[in-house]
C-alpha cells in the first residue's frame, strides 16, 4: 500500500492553523502529545451527542448504547494489540496504568525482594516503585545505559537473580528513541520467574503490537500519545495475573458485594475501573486504534525513516550540537534529543516557536537519563507520520537563527 501523505495530514485539522509567530505549524512535539485526526474528534463528539450515558446496571436505552460502546472501544484496543479484550484495562492514562501495576503487585512483594529497573525510566515508570520500595522495604536495581542511552544488557546477569521478582523497564525511550532488546530480558525473566511489565507509551503509536508474541506479562500506553483523546489509558495484563492483583482505587461499579464491615471486588477487568470510567475517552482511543490498525505500515515506517536520516544529518552537521541517542536508525523511534552547548533548552524551544517549529524542552520526565548523560535538558523534536520535510527543514533553519541568538 502506498501511503498518501496529503490526504493523511488533511485528517488533522488543527495541522492547518498557525504556529507560534503566526508561522506555519511544524508540529514536531508528538512524543508528549499527537494529534487527533477528525474521525476521532467526531467520534467522541458523535457519542457524546448520541450514546452519552452511564454504563453498568442501567437499564434505560442510553445506558446500554453507552456500555455497547464501551466494550467496542476495549476490542478495538484488543485488536490493536493482539490481546483479548477481557485482558484490556482503561485507565486515565499510562501513569494510572502504571501506578496501578506498581501498587498491585507491591502487595505481594516483601522486604528483601528486589525490582529491576533502568535508568532510562520515565518518572511515571519509576516513581509507582519507588513509593512501593519505601512502604514494603523492597530493593530496586537498575540497568545503566549506553553512551548512546540504550539499555546497556551486559549487566542483566549481575542485576536479575532468585531476588528479582519484577523487571519493569521501558519499551522505547521517550528521550532517546531507543526501542529496547527484550529478548535477554525475556530469557532472564523466565529463568527466575520474574514478572515482566513494559512501558509502552512511546512505542504503542507506531504500529500495531502482538502482545501474544511481544513476551511481557503486563503493557501500559497512553491514548494522547496514540493518536487519541486526553485522560485515558490502556494497562493489558495476563488474565491469570489479573485476577491475582488487588484494585488501586475501589468504589462504585468494580464491587460484588458490600457490607456495613466488609466487601467483595469484582472479576477483572471490572476490578480496576472504579466510579464511572472515561467512557467518551475510550470510544475516541478505540476509534483511534482501529484507524491506526488499518495504515499503510510499511510505507510509513519508510517515510518516516527518510526523515528521521534528513535530521540525523542535519543535526551532525552542527558541530556545537550533541544528539543524546542513537546516531543511526536501527532500532530506534524518530525521536530526537539533543543539547545545543551553552543554549538553554526552553530559550531554543522559545525562539524556535517564534517561527511555528513546536518542539519540547526539559528534563522529559527522565531527569536520572538526564544525569546519565551529564546535562539538565534537553531539546526534544518527535516525528509522526504527518511530518514531512518542511517541517525538518524549518527545525533545522531554527536552530541555526538560535545557535546564532545564544550563542
């Protein structure tokens, strides 16, 4: 299939708006947000006009057309990632997913137990355990990475042993583009029974995933970095494991029974989802999986691999720029970070909106990477499939104008 790059940015509106300046837009900040094309916008606006109701235990027509579209939401995320839909969580967003595996699978820890960890975990990713580390005495270790931010895997075999009970480690660093090897990892969890959780945040949007082959016992994403409406996530997890894990929030609608004294939770996936869930949210992320499902792969991988070697080239070109990544395409997502020496990165981040390039800079949520590589911040640009070479070309003449004001 040949990928049409005029007709798929057109599905964005807000693509055709200013940028900062009043410049056009080169929205190049997809690793914290993408955008929604039309068809999800009108699908959460289609249910909120149509189908708005509560779901669970009502009996009025409104009611169940919610709840029928709610379910629809969960298999097209069952779709989407190969998994069966009664394995699909939606929670707020891949923080809750996480915080929710933290916390559940904390409970069953002790103190001597020990999770493994990477330094290139988002704060969300490493927080949740941190937190369970204090209250249960539980030891964390970590996997240090590469010159180039890659999860340096030569250490596994010091780190994992009959300790490790979890490995919780990212899918693809929102910093480095980095996708992570999972087949040691997988091979070293096996051997010790460890259970292994993965944050997909960044890699969910770039394709379809089989989870049934992928290896993991637990995956969290994120709706607004897939394409789809804010405030909703996705945790899958293994339906025996599931069912072995208390729910982080309780209340109405995840109960079986309840007493003045003493109460009884609900089977998963009910168990997790407490109070009225993000029901307009999740119809707008299904929409947006299923249409995500039905690209044209290949051809966008293609694409944005041409793109991704049209930065990586332009960037190399500034000798006063370090790319803190991989400075190849293997196994990597286009996302890019890097240090313009002696330039803050939200001065680069601001002169460069002056000319409609969206970029984000900081510590990206990843402030023991940031240490890692020795700096504070870092520019971020991130490429989704609507980016096209005038938007590389304009990140590229803006950092020249900054390199020029700061420096």
């Amino acid at each position: 299939m040949n990928f049409d790059l005029a007709a798929f940015k057109a599905e964005f509106p807000i693509l055709a708006r200013p940028g900062g300046g009043g410049a056009p837009l080169h929205y190049l900040d997809n690793a914290a947000t993408a955008q929604c094309p039309e068809r999800v916008i009108e699908a959460v606006a289609r249910h909120e006009r149509e189908n708005r109701g509560n779901i669970q235990r009502g009996t009025h027509h409104l009611a169940e057309r919610a709840l029928e579209a709610y379910e629809n939401a969960r298999a097209a995320c069952g779709r989407y990632l190969n998994a069966p839909a009664e394995e699909i969580v939606f929670t707020g967003g891949a923080t809750a997913a996480l915080n929710l595996i933290a916390h559940g699978l904390g409970e069953g820890l002790k103190a001597g137990d020990e999770v493994l960890l990477s330094v290139a975990e988002h704060h969300s990713a490493l927080l949740p355990w941190q937190e369970v580390g204090r209250r249960k005495g539980i030891e964390l270790r970590f996997l240090p990475v590469t010159r180039e931010g890659r999860l340096d895997l030569s250490r596994l075999a010091d780190l994992v042993g009959p300790r490790t009970k979890v490995i919780a480690l990212t899918h693809a660093s929102n910093v480095t583009g980095a996708v992570s090897e999972l087949a040691p990892v997988i091979e070293a969890a096996s051997a010790f029974g460890a259970i292994l959780v993965l944050d997909g945040a960044q890699r969910a949007p770039h394709g379809p995933l089989d989870l049934q082959a992928l290896g993991c016992d637990f995956y969290a994403l994120a709706g607004h970095k897939c394409f789809g409406p804010n405030g909703i996530g996705v945790l899958w997890g293994r339906r025996a494991l599931l069912e072995r894990l208390p729910p982080l929030l309780v209340g109405g609608g995840m109960v079986g029974h309840v007493e003045l004294q003493h109460s009884t939770f609900g089977p998963p996936v009910r168990r997790f989802e407490a109070g009225t869930p993000p029901i307009a949210q999740a119809v707008g992320l299904g929409a947006a999986l299923d249409w995500l499902g039905a690209l044209p792969w290949p051809a966008i991988h293609a694409h944005l691999a041409a793109l991704s070697q049209r930065l990586l080239d332009g960037l190399a070109a500034f000798n006063d720029l370090r790319l803190c990544g991989p400075r190849d395409l293997a196994n990597r997502l286009p996302v890019f970070a890097f240090d313009l020496a002696g330039a803050h990165p939200h001065d680069v981040c601001q002169i460069l909106d002056r000319s409609g390039v969206a970029l984000r800079g900081g510590h990206h949520c990843a402030q023991p990477l940031m240490a890692a590589f020795g700096v504070e911040a870092l520019s971020r640009a991130s490429l989704a499939p609507y980016n096209d070479q005038a938007d590389i070309d304009a990140l590229l003449k803006g950092l020249d104008q900054a390199r020029r004001i700061l420096l």
